[in-house]
C-alpha cells in the first residue's frame, strides 16, 4: 500500500463539518430550546428531509406547550379541582401526541431498536 502524502492528509480551508439544523424563527423560544436540544443529539443528516423537520417542529411546539401547562397546572391551588382535572387532561393529551410525533421521528430507544421486519427474520423463528 503506498504512503500517503502530507498535502493529500491536509485539510482545505473550504472543508468544515456541516453545522447543526436551526431552528426555524416562526417557533416560540421553549419550543426552540427543545429543537437545540433534540438537534444536537441526533445525527447531521437526521432532519434532512421536509416532513423530518415539520415532524420536529410539532414535537418541539407540543412538547414546549404541554410543559407551561404542566407549570401552571403544578402552580394551581389544590381548590381548583375543576380547573387541575381540565389541565390534566391537557397535558396528557399534548404528552401522547409529543410521543407519537417522538416515536415517528425516531427520538425514543425503543423506536431506533431493529425489529425482526428490519432483518428479514420471523418472530416465529425457533431461538437455538
């Protein structure tokens, strides 16, 4: 195998590495924080389709939104059952929605794990 030069193991001013996906400026600044949050763990590529980035935009606003209500709601006096058992109920629906948006984006472990479907194998295949 022959040596490599110096020159060609050089870097060139114009290669940088790509930066991380921004978020967009329409999104509220919890929502943005999520969206750094969740970018920065993710690989560079994971977002680089529209429907990615609309997905994340949701999971970031819902995800923000069901976090002031869970404030307010922990914020409530005990007396204001009416109001706590409506906010409950808020908040549970905006956590079932962030987590659906969350498993279609591939966020969570269990979404990233292979399934049998993904290595052609059987559920029913005899384990030796």
């Amino acid at each position: 195998m022959p040596r490599k030069s110096s020159a060609s193991l050089s870097v060139l001013p114009g290669d940088r590495p790509a930066s991380r996906l921004a978020p967009p400026d329409h999104l509220s600044e919890a929502a943005r924080a999520i969206w750094r949050e969740v970018v920065k763990t993710e690989p560079l590529d994971a977002f680089d389709r529209g429907a990615m980035r609309q997905g994340l935009e949701r999971y970031c606003e819902l995800t923000a939104t069901a976090r002031a209500f869970e404030a307010e709601l922990a914020a409530l006096p005990a007396h204001t059952l009416e109001t706590r058992m409506k906010l409950a109920k808020l908040v549970s629906d905006l956590g079932a929605r962030a987590s659906a948006l969350a498993l279609r984006l591939r966020l969570t472990p269990a979404s990233r794990e292979r399934t049998d479907r993904d290595t052609g194998g059987s559920p029913y295949d005899a384990i030796d």
